[in-house]
C-alpha cells in the first residue's frame, strides 16, 4: 500500500485459493486470497520493511513495517510463498480457483461463487 516493499512475480501463476481458516480471518479480517509463488520466482524489494510473525511452527506471516499491510504467508519447509492478491497490480489476469477450509469458515457469510469447496 504505502511502497516500501515491492516484489516481481517471474512465474505463470494464473490462480489463487480463498483460505477461510480462523487464522487466516482474523490476520486479514476476512478470508485470505492468495497466490502460491515458488520462491526462485518471486523477487522482493524492501526486504528490510517486512516484518515476519511467526504464526505457527510451520508458517510466518509477512507484513510491511510502514503501513501494516499483510503481504505474505510463508510455509517454512516449503519451497513457496502465497502472495496476497489483493497486493498484486491490475489487471491480473487471475481467478480464484478454489476455498479452503471452509469448516471454519466465518457465520457471518455465505460462499456462493461456485468454486470448488475443501473442508480443510
């Protein structure tokens, strides 16, 4: 939002997932959409503004230090990082592809874009 980081995408990534586990809603204050990047792929500037919360044994979170926005979720033994789509500039030429975790979907809304649905 604000600049200070940037980052390139330098792969065919083409679709995204909608992540509605409880983590992901209350990070990002609704459900997390994002882009699963090989790591060799995605080059990032203003390495020195994020600031990583480690959500998990597994997973830290990435977030710039200037104006808070959520940019990355990072699985730690994987050789990929999800990028948010909502960073990204447009046109992105991008559609979601499916819902994840939706068991712990929030009560407050309904999915009804007739994307596949995963329990977890």
């Amino acid at each position: 939002m604000c600049g200070a980081i940037s980052f390139t995408i330098n792969a065919d990534v083409s679709t995204g997932n909608a992540c509605h586990c409880t983590s992901c809603r209350k990070q990002s204050g609704h459900y997390w959409a994002s882009i699963d990047v090989p790591r060799d792929a995605l080059t990032i500037e203003g390495n020195d503004h994020i600031v990583w919360y480690q959500s998990s044994e597994k997973v830290r979170r990435g977030f710039c230090d200037t104006c808070g926005s959520t940019l990355f979720w990072d699985p730690v033994f994987r050789d990929w990082t999800s990028v948010a789509m909502g960073a990204l500039d447009q046109p992105t030429q991008m559609k979601l592809s499916m819902h994840i975790y939706v068991s712990e979907k929030g009560d407050y809304y309904d999915i009804g874009d007739g994307l596949p649905q995963n329990q977890t």
